[in-house]
C-alpha cells in the first residue's frame, strides 16, 4: 500500500488524539473527573466506544480508559522511510482516531465550545432518530448512506450531487469542510432543506462530527442486529454486509481525513476522493476498493455506488422536479406555497376505484378544470383526485391499501406536500415546483408511473382524472364517500375469528434473525405499517416475500391467543428460537419484538398494571428505563415475558391484551400519546362503561416513578389494582 497515505493516517490519528488529550484535561479541570458526560436522548453510551470495546462511558473519568485504549492501538509517527505492504497499521490508527473522535464530540456537548447543535448542525441523532430512520435501511427505501466530508467546487454543484442522491434514495451525512467551506452550508446557501426529513444530515462544521454517522451504524448492528456491545468483529462485518454506506472526500484531503477515512474502511466503508490519493491495492475489508481517487464530479455518485455495490433502481417518472423518497420529508412552508387545496380550506378528496378493463385507457391523464396555471397564485382551489385502475388479479378489498400510497406516491416530489387520506387530504404545491413547469396533471403522471411499478401484480391499467371544478368535485365527492363507507364496513366484520388465515411479517429479520410478526384483523404490526390487509395485498403482490398466510390450525387457548399452526409457523420460521406465541398475551409467551416497534408495553407490578411509552418520547418512563434503553432490552427478536413492542393502533384493539384484562391494565401514558389516542380509544371505554378512563391513567405530569403512579391511580379509582394478579 502507499507510504503515503500510510503515514498521513498515522499522523492525523494522533493529531485529533493529542486534541481530544487536551480538551478532556480541560473538562475535567472545569467540571471534575466525575462530572456526567452523554449523547443526547441515546441509551448506548457513546455507541462506537460502547460497540466496539464495551465501554460504557458516563462520567469524564471513564474517558481514560477509553483513550488509554486507543493510545495502545496508535503505532508510532511514521518515518521518512517508513514502508508498510499491509493494511493493519493503519486500520488501527483508524480505529484509535474513532475512538479519540467520539470522546471529542462528547466532550464538545459538555463544554459548548463551540456547541454541537445549532441551526445548521444538527450532532448526534438520538435513538427516536436512529430506530425510525433505521427502519429504512430495512425495507429498502434507503439504500444506503454517503458520509460527505469537504465541499463541492461550488454551490450549483453540490446541490446537484444532493439532488443526485435524494433522487437514488441515499442519506446523505455531512461533516468537515475545505477551506472553510462546508458542503452543508453551501446546500443551505442554495436554499436547500436539509435535516432527516430529506435525508440531508449535517452533524457538524468539522471532521470529528463523521463520528455521527459511524454511531448511526454502530447502533444499527446493536440494535437491529442483534449483536452485544464490545463484539467489535461482529459490529464490523454487520456494517460491511449490512449497512451499505461510503465516504465523498471533495476537496483536499487532510491528515485528518485520511485518519478519520482509515476508521470508516476498518467498518468496509470505502473513500472515493476528487483528490489524487495514492492507491491502497489490498483488498478483503471493503467490498471492492477501499480508496478510489481523481474522481470528477459528474462521476462521483455513480462510482461510488458500484464500487460499494448497490442496487438502486430509480423509477423514471416524468414529471419537471426532482422525485424520490427523500422529498416525502421535504416541507412547503406557507410563504414558499404558490396554492394549495384541502386541508379545511377547499373540498378535497383522492379515490381509487376498480373498473373493467374496457372502461380504463392506461395513461389516460385528464383534468377536469382548471389547471394549475389557471388558479390564481396564493388562492385554494377543490380537488377531486380519482384513480380508476384495471387488472386480471385486482380485487376490491386491494382498494384502500393501495390508496393510502397515494399519500407516499405524490410526497416523492420535490415542491408537492400531501397530508392525510380519503377526504381529509391537505396538498401545497409550491412555487418553485410551478416555476420549474409542474402542473396538476403531473399528479395524475407520478400515480400512472407508480401504480403500474409498485403494483405490477396486480394492476395493469390505470388512468387519473383530476377534478378542479368545484361542481365536479362535489358529485364525485359524494360517490368516493359511498364508496368509503362500504370500505369501512368490510373491515369492521373482519375480527380474528372470522378469517381462517393471518399473516407473517418478516421484514425486519435481517435485523432480528428469530423476530416474526403475526399480523391478525385484531392486531397490526409492530411498526404500525401493516394491518391484515395490507399483509394479504402484500403477498398478492409478492408471494415469495415478508407477508407469507399462516393457517391457523387448532385453536389452543382461546384466551390468551394461541393456535397450533401459528407456533408450527414460528418454530419453523425463526430456526426453533422460538416455539409458542400467543396473540393476546403480555405475560404468556408473547410475541417477539424487533426495533421498529412504535411503542412498549412494560409490566408495573406494584400498580398490578402495565404502562406504555411510544418512540417520540424521550423520558424517563415508571420503569426506570427511557424508551431507547427499554428498546435495547427487547428488541432483536427475543420473547421477554412483562415487556412488548406494538404498533400504536393495537391499544384501541379489542384484544389488546385481552388475556390479562385489556386496556383496564394501562396505569402510565405520555401525555402526548394519551391525547393522540384519545378519539380512537372512544368505543373502548364506552365498552368499559367508563368514558373517563383515559383520564384516571396517570402521565409524565403525575410522575416517572411506579410510586408516584400507584399514588395517583389509587386516588382516581383506577381498577387495576382491584384486578386479578397479573403474575
């Protein structure tokens, strides 16, 4: 391999170690040896250190053992003549220099000097982040991540290369700059939205910040993988195999970079450089390449996604903006809107109906109306969006699952914001997209494209009609609500004794090996993506894929959910990790948890109840764990009696948890979830003959703590503590 680069990663590994010396040397004279010291909202530590070693470090003096570790893997400063034919050298000083970063970073959320987090830089993303966003790499929306460190030659071109990427459906993580110049701020000069919305993450101005992205994918392995802090092997080939992401070095290449670049190849993260970088020739640690040099710009994307080996396939949609998932978190802020429609403000509806194939003329786009161009800017106009689709396999009960991806369908484009569904829609188009030729049409030629790929099984022709006449719109409105309600009352008669088949979700088991989902009419999945119909769609679609018919067999216990062919269903699928699963049970053999799950439900024995914390809240929970730390006990696919991730929805289930008395058992809420669950939760209660029940279930506002809680529920005449013992 070159000397060269050899020895500048030698050198910049102990440049930013000597730094990180001083500044903890300063800490702890500032705050003590002992003062705490975290990453925001995250229950793994500094998750690189706490990944690859074991360490958990919470206070500044757990930080020298740490360093200690990292002096011992730091070889000498290298030579004139220092010649090294292997990777290894260097491969440590990468792992050291990681190490040294992350206690760096930390330390820069003590110290504030200067601070991690403002509008710009965003630092360490917390577990909520990391969980939800995570839950991408598995189902294949995003492909992986570039870690982009420099800046483009110029602004038009690093948006260019953003837009690139969004459109291929990477993330996009920025961090260090070229002479002063960083990529994130050349994107934010041009206007653009950055944040994890849209996939363009800026950690922060210098180097060190990369460390964010390389935690992303430490905890990633720990949490969807499965695999227990300090097996630094396995962390390293899950990130390899696993977590499909490469370094963009634009600019001139510093002995940092090539120290911080050395610790992302130990991962199988490979460099592809604008710069001239001597040629490393040795291969085995990444997939092909571990450093490709005198990149152009115009290249620079696409060779990294060969040399890294992805496989993106990027529908051409044709409408005059930038399309792809990355736009779906993009915002249309009121002043950036040129109209809108929906949203209380104008009849709005989206319908998809299944008609003969005589009475559909594929691509047909119609507008019924006027066009955007028409409708004066600033004003709201009625919208009546209607989908007629044809197929051999087609069915009605298809309808509704492949409406709701109208939603997903129309926020792919750069400028459009869609909300809701049925007739609660809300859409802004703003006036970039208008200035750049799109038109309402449009709409009507992403939802042909889409329907016809994402749907290919089953639908073979579509055609979109747009009504803007406000006339239209009312008629056709009132045939989409007919329709709606015979939607409705189909799956109202849907329960889990009425259908003789559930179905599995294995999407998350290249994340948890033994993780199955047992999706029912009663119960939806853990992410809360899929209900019954959905996973009975899905395999239509795909019947080799995730959603596969489980034959219920035999009922065993009719009380806590259990049938024969579910658990010949799990045993098989999980390799015999897992042999019984019951469907309305926290305390008998319930089912496995993942890491996508939206909430948890965790035993309280002295309330004799249970309380539930969702994802989005980042407090300390009754049970002495936040969410994230909870998660991490959990997740991974393994049966914890007293403890269950679950999709939101299944609370207002009938057979939430039926088995030990249902919703009466629920003690402790956020309130923000109490608030969100409020109206669906309404036919519950009545059911209980108590419509006031959600309020004697106590919140973050009565305490964190079983004590507090018991105190409370006691006082309010909550009935749990009068029920049968749960255990």
């Amino acid at each position: 391999m070159s000397k060269i680069i050899a020895s500048a990663a030698i050198r910049g590994a102990h440049s930013i170690f000597e730094r990180t010396e001083a500044k903890l040397a300063r800490a702890k004279e500032s705050f003590g040896a002992d003062a705490a010291i975290e990453l925001p909202n995250t229950g793994y530590y500094l998750p690189v250190i706490y990944g690859l070693i074991g360490e958990k470090v919470e206070k500044l003096s757990d930080m020298d053992k740490v360093l200690g570790y990292a002096k011992d893997l730091l070889p000498e400063v290298p030579t004139e003549n220092l010649w090294l034919p292997y990777l290894g050298t260097t491969l440590d000083a990468g792992i050291a220099t990681l190490l040294a970063e992350e206690c760096h970073e930390a330390l820069t959320y003590l110290d504030s000097d200067p601070p991690p987090v403002t509008e710009l830089w965003l630092g360490a993303a917390d577990d909520v982040i990391m969980r939800a966003k995570g839950v991408e790499f598995v189902d294949g929306s995003a492909p992986g991540f570039a870690a982009v460190v420099g800046a483009a030659p110029d602004n038009a071109t690093a948006v260019r290369l953003a837009r690139e990427m969004q459109e291929k459906m990477l993330y996009v993580f920025m961090a260090g700059h070229d002479g002063g110049v960083s990529f994130g701020e050349q994107l934010e000069a041009e206007g653009v939205q950055l944040g994890w919305d849209t996939r363009l993450v800026p950690f922060g101005k210098e180097v060190y910040s990369q460390i964010y992205s390389v935690g992303f994918a430490t905890r990633a392995a720990m949490a969807f993988g499965g695999v227990q802090p300090g097996d630094y092997e396995r962390i390293l080939a899950y990130n390899k195999s696993r977590v499909f992401a490469f370094v963009l070095a634009m600019g001139t290449v510093t002995d940092e970079w090539y120290a911080t670049a050395a610790g992302a190849i130990s991962y199988g993260f490979p460099t592809i450089a604008t710069s001239d970088i001597p040629q490393i020739l040795p291969t085995g640690v990444c997939t092909y390449e571990h450093v490709v040099s005198n990149v152009t710009c115009d290249e620079l994307v696409q060779r990294a996604i060969e040399v890294r080996g992805l496989k993106i396939k990027v529908l051409d949609v044709p409408v005059p903006v930038s399309y792809g998932p990355a736009f779906e978190g993009e915002r249309v802020r009121k002043e950036d809107t040129y109209a809108e429609t929906g949203g209380q403000k104008s009849p709005a509806f989206e319908w998809v109906r299944t008609l003969d194939a005589a009475e559909v003329t594929d691509g047909k786009i119609e507008v019924v109306g006027p066009e955007l161009d028409e409708i004066e800017e600033g004003s709201a106009f009625p919208i009546g969006i209607v989908v007629d689709v044809a197929g051999r396999k087609m069915q009605s009960d298809f309808e509704p699952v492949v409406e709701r991806q109208v939603h997903h369908m129309l926020n792919f484009a750069e400028g459009v914001l869609h909300m809701g569904q049925r007739d609660l829609i809300w859409i802004r188009i703003s006036k970039v997209a208008k200035d750049k030729g799109f038109k309402l049409h449009h709409l009507g030629d992403i939802l042909h494209a889409k329907f016809l790929d994402d749907f290919e099984a089953i639908v073979d022709k579509v055609q979109v009609t747009i009504y803007t006449e406000p006339a239209k719109v009312e008629e056709m409105r009132e045939l989409a609500r007919v329709s709606y309600a015979v939607r409705d009352e189909r799956m109202a008669g849907l329960t889990d004794d009425t259908v003789e088949v559930f179905y599995s979700c294995t999407l998350c088991q290249s994340f948890a090996p033994s993780h199955i989902c047992v999706v029912t009419p009663e119960r939806l999945g853990l992410c809360g993506a899929y209900n019954w119909l959905d996973a009975k769609t899905s395999n239509e679609l795909n019947p080799a894929g995730p959603n596969q018919p489980i034959d219920k067999g035999t009922c065993l216990d009719t009380k806590t959910g259990e049938w024969a062919g579910v658990n010949q269903f799990i045993a098989e699928k999980s390799g015999g990790a897992v042999e019984r699963m019951t469907c309305y049970s926290l305390m008998d053999n319930p089912m496995t948890s993942c890491g996508c799950f939206m909430a948890i439900i965790a035993l309280m024995p002295m309330c004799n109840g249970v309380m539930i914390v969702n994802r989005e809240y980042a407090g300390m929970t009754p049970s002495g764990m936040k969410f994230s730390t909870l998660a991490g006990t959990i997740g991974g696919g393994v049966q914890v009696p007293g403890f269950m991730g679950i999709g939101r929805g299944y609370i207002a289930s009938k057979k939430f948890m039926s088995a030990e008395g249902g919703l009466g058992r629920v003690v402790w809420m956020p309130k923000e979830l109490k608030e969100s669950m409020r109206s669906s939760l309404g036919p519950r209660m009545e059911e209980m003959g108590d419509p006031g029940f959600l309020d004697r279930i106590a919140d973050e506002t009565v305490g964190e703590t079983e004590e507090a809680v018991l105190e409370f529920i006691a006082a309010n005449g909550h009935p749990a503590p009068a029920m049968d013992p749960m255990f």
